[in-house]
C-alpha cells in the first residue's frame, strides 16, 4: 500500500534539496566545457546532496534518497524555469569566462 504521508515528506525535502542544488549548479555550472554535460551534471548533485541531506539530517535510507534525489532533478527543471531570465544562462557565463 502506498503510504501517501511518507510520500509528501519525500516530495518536500525534494523541494529543499532542489532549492539548494538548483543555486549550486548556477553557480559551478561555468567550470564544465560543454553545456551538453549540464543535465549529467545536475543529475549527480541532485543525486549526491540528497544522499549527504538525507544521511545528515535524517534517517531515511539510501535508496529512498536515490529516489529524493531523483525528485528533486526533476523539481530543480521547474524552478530554473520560474526564474528564467533571472540566472545567467551557460552560454552568458562561458562568454564572461573568455573576456576575462
């Protein structure tokens, strides 16, 4: 039976996790050579702090954090959308790069 509570608590430390991830990659997204690699990339972190979020301050097990993880990528798409033309795009940061 689908415990539809447990199911909310994961969904909302998604959104904390996705939060967090979302101002993280904005703000390392410039050291990858290629913006093809940004999805990849967004999906190890999203992946990586859930586990460490989870681990810390929680005690919910791996796999479901996988699963947290997986949440909040998809989550961390809806959020930059909100705040597009807010963030600074790939292609913005890798012309500020090469001026400098």
């Amino acid at each position: 039976m689908l415990s539809v509570d447990f199911l909310q608590q994961l969904l909302f430390i998604s959104m904390i996790i996705s939060t967090i991830t979302c101002s993280f990659i904005q703000k390392t997204k410039r050291l990858l050579e290629n913006k093809k690699y940004i999805i990849l990339y967004s999906l190890i972190i999203n992946i990586l702090f859930s586990i460490i979020f989870c681990y810390s301050f929680t005690k919910i097990t791996i796999p479901t954090s996988f699963w947290i993880g997986l949440f909040s990528f998809i989550g961390a798409d809806t959020i930059y959308k909100s705040l597009e033309g807010k963030l600074t795009t790939y292609t913005q940061i890798r012309q500020q790069k090469n001026k400098k």
